[in-house]
C-alpha cells in the first residue's frame, strides 16, 4: 500500500474529512440513528448509555480502520465522548500529547445530533 499522505500538512485536513464522513454515515444518518434521540416511552438510561458505548466504539474502530488504509506511515488513536447537549450541561475535552511536531498531526471534531453532543479526537504519530 502506497501512503495517500504527502505531507505532514495533509494529514490533518485528511483526519477531519475522514471523522466527517464517518459521523454523517454512522452518527447522523446510519443504522445506530436512535442514539441521541430523547429516548421515548420507557427507554432507560443503562440501554441509552450501552448504546453510546456501542456506538462509540463503532465510530472509533471504523474512523481508525478508513484512516489506517490512506497512511501506513502513521499510527491513530481514535476518541469519542459523549455529553448531554441541553442548556445548562457541559464537557469539556482536552487532550494531549508529546510528539514530533513535523512529523504528527491532532484534530478533535463536535457534532450534536438531538440531545446529543459528540466530540471525536484522533492523534496520528509516525511510526
């Protein structure tokens, strides 16, 4: 496999490309579309709260697994929190960590779809 990435500055711009595409497929508009509605008629917080895990870790494996085919010149360690989006309730996501400038890149995405607020990060280290 020949890397898709030329450049260090082409590697962000691919990562977020790629958190988008997944998310609209999967977060937005894929076969997990009940995550982050209000929960209706008897859904209770432990189901809500294994579909968030499920659904992360889909969105987590499948953004690492697309990234990981355009470069195998780089290492991906792919996040997904999730929050309450209503008024009044916060996260905050910070991350970091020790690299290469030149040579690494990080990008860290929010999307809201309902009452739920996402926020993906992925770190990509040279290998």
């Amino acid at each position: 496999m020949v890397s898709a990435v030329a450049s260090t500055e082409d590697l962000r711009p691919l990562m977020e490309s790629t958190v988008q595409q997944v998310v609209a497929e999967e977060f937005h508009g894929g076969a997990l579309r009940n995550v982050g509605g209000k929960g209706g008629d008897g859904a209770d917080e432990k189901g809500l709260v294994g579909e968030l895990r499920v659904l992360g870790r889909h969105l987590c494996d499948a953004v690492a697994s697309s990234l990981g085919k355009l470069s195998e010149d780089h290492k991906f360690v792919v996040s997904a929190s999730f929050a309450p989006a209503t008024n009044g309730s916060g996260l905050l996501v910070e991350s970091s960590c020790l690299w290469d400038q030149a040579n690494d890149s990080a990008c860290c995405l929010e999307f809201e779809k309902a009452d739920t607020r996402l926020i993906m990060s992925v770190f990509a280290l040279r290998r």
